[in-house]
C-alpha cells in the first residue's frame, strides 16, 4: 500500500464565546484548524486533523501546519502509510522538529492501519475495550462567582471533573478563586486549577502555601525548571502540561521530580505514534495523564479519546474535548462525545471520524505525483 495523494483543507473553527486563560493575558475567540486526507492506492483513505489553540497558547499556528504540509508532501508521497514509525522517522528527517505540524500525518496515518487491519484504534493502541473516558470542564478565568456559575453550567451537562483557569499577578485573587470554587465543588466533583504558566515561583509558592484546597495545580510556571522548583515546595500534586514538547522533555520532568502527571496532546507532540510513546513511559513510572487534544473538532478529540481508552484507568485523569466549545461542528454526529460526563471512542475500524468533504469547502492544496 503507498500513499498516493495528500489534500488539504483550512476551516475557522469560532468558539461559542471568548475564552481567557493564563491570568486573563490570553484570548481566544476562534480557532484555526487544518484537515488532511492521505489517500492511497489501495483505496483507503484517513483523516487528520491540527489546530493549535490560537497562536499565542504555544509554538504553534495554524498557517504553520498548512507550510509545513508543503514541505512534507513531497517525502510522503510513496510510503506505506501502515509503517506508522518508519513515516514518523522520515517526517523528522525532513522537517526536524515542528511536531504540530505533522500530527495530523500521523492520524491520518494511524486510520488507515485501523481500516486495513479491520481494528478501532483504541484496540491498536493497546486497549482491551471501547472503555468510557470521564471528561473535564474547562472553565475560563473570572471571579470566583463567575467561575463557580460555569462549573454549576457544566456539571447539568454531566461534568463532575472541572479544569478552573486561574493565575495572574494578584496572589489574593487567586486564593479567592481556588477556596471559592473548592467549596462550592458539588458533592464527588473533582477540579484541577490550571494555572497555564502564569506564576512566578514565588507567587505559586505564596498562593499554595496560603489555600486549604490540595487539588491538583497544572503548569503554575513558564519554565520546566521552575514548575520543579514549586513542586519540591508545595504539598499540591503538580500536572505539567505547555513545558513539553517531546519525549526529552518528559524524562527531564521526571529526573527532576517535577511533578506527579502530565498532559499527554498527539497536536502537541506529533500524533499518536509519539504520544503513545510518551503515555507507556508514564504507565511505566507511574504517573497520572490527562489525555486529550490542543483544539479542533470532534475529529481531533477523537483521536486523544482513542488513546486515552487505551491506557489503564487508574493512571488516567480525565480528558477534554474541544468541539464542546465551538460555535461549528464539520463531522455532526460522529466521533466521541460527552454523555453524561463520560466520552467513548468509536468501535469502527480506524479512526471512526470521516468527515464530508463539502462541509470544509474546497481544498486549499492538494499534493499527488
């Protein structure tokens, strides 16, 4: 089997209203996400999708995905997409680094073993069941009582797990947040302020030490070296999140004890290949994992869900699914999506998400011999 075509399409993904996070410096009001078809000659064909979370949340842009795609195709054309590692190695001979760019390669990649072999990807990612992921709220930054509606919004929708973002300048505001919502949590509800590297170690260790509440605290810090820091400080389990882009990274973390789990996001990492990579040497050293997408469609997020489903329950934290924010939904009615809190990979061969190519418009390129 060889990879015959590569097609592309960009579509603005808006957000159903604007989001805040890292202390209320960043905004998000729309997304800008890039779809890929590989083709083969084999007649099977698999989707993939990259968005970053804006251009400010990360090292990553839309236009950059859509650049790189250019740069790859060529290398691709040719390769049996089933040798998941060997497209991985030649992708990172090609254009080293610039992980975001090729996940959806990956995915798509990834899909087409899934067809071929007549296996969901969540049983080729190691998983003995289409098992139910909780999901976790995501809930945009404002005052306590603002924060605390939407948390009352999202558990109607059956969240009981809830990402608060928090973090900023004023460590008195964020006490207020964090003792605000822990006591107004609903009975056998769970939270994670995520502070998205908003702290200087100095404010995460005077606002830690100054609250009750020993939730789990994600990435206070910019810095891989600093989140270490507050870790060996503090008596919150630390979540590290935006401070890793590739294996290194992770083993880095874990040299420096710099926290008990970590964000495992194919977007951010590569695809799945990696991100499967990195989700075994958690299991292996005993870590908690969120996994779950940067942004985009149910498209995105059921990839993450795949892999989550795949990976033992008592080292999965609770994952998140983007498109609950979107104002746009380019695959209605498939994928994994919130039922009550909980969300389940498809039992298709693949991916299980094919999105119709009239609903992302015309393609923006196309790459074929």
């Amino acid at each position: 089997m060889k990879i015959t075509r590569l097609t592309v399409w960009q579509l603005d993904l808006p957000l159903t209203e604007p989001y805040w996070l890292s202390g209320g410096r960043l905004r998000f009001d729309q997304l800008d996400s890039t779809f890929l078809r590989i083709d083969t000659d084999a007649r099977l064909s698999g989707w993939g999708e990259g968005c970053p979370w804006g251009h400010t949340y990360l090292p990553a842009h839309g236009p950059g995905i859509r650049a790189g795609l250019e740069t790859l195709a060529p290398a691709l054309i040719g390769l049996d997409p089933r040798s998941v590692d060997h497209v991985n190695r030649v992708m990172d001979v090609q254009l080293p680094g610039h992980n975001f760019v090729k996940s959806a390669i990956d995915i798509a990649c990834w899909d087409i073993l899934g067809q071929a072999t007549n296996m969901p990807l969540w049983q080729l990612l190691g998983g003995d069941a289409p098992a139910p992921v909780a999901v976790n709220s995501s809930i945009s930054t404002g005052t306590p009582d603002e924060m605390i509606a939407r948390i009352t919004r999202a558990a109607a929708k059956g969240y009981t797990v809830h990402s608060a973002k928090v973090g900023g300048a004023d460590p008195a505001a964020d006490i207020a947040r964090i003792e605000a919502i822990s006591a107004a949590l609903p009975p056998g509800h769970r939270v994670t302020f995520d502070v998205n590297r908003a702290w200087t170690p100095a404010t995460a260790i005077e606002v830690l030490t100054s609250t009750a509440a020993r939730d789990w605290v994600e990435q206070p810090c910019e810095t891989l070296a600093q989140c270490a820091h507050v870790a060996g400080r503090v008596q919150n389990p630390i979540l590290l999140d935006e401070c890793l882009h590739d294996m290194n990274d992770h083993l880095e973390a874990w040299q420096q004890g710099a926290c008990e789990g970590v964000k495992i996001k194919p977007n951010r990492l590569g695809g799945l290949t990696k991100a499967r990579q990195i989700r075994d040497f958690g299991l292996s050293i005993g870590w908690q994992m969120h996994i779950e997408d940067v942004g985009g469609s149910a498209l995105a997020d059921t990839a993450a869900i795949h892999l989550a489903a795949a990976t033992p329950e008592a080292y999965r934290l609770a994952s998140w699914l983007c498109h609950d924010h979107l104002a746009v939904d380019p695959v209605p009615g498939q994928g994994a999506r919130n039922a009550g809190g909980t969300a389940t990979p498809p039992n298709a061969p693949g991916l299980g998400v094919t999105p119709d190519p009239d609903r992302l418009g015309s393609p923006v390129a196309t790459y074929e011999h």
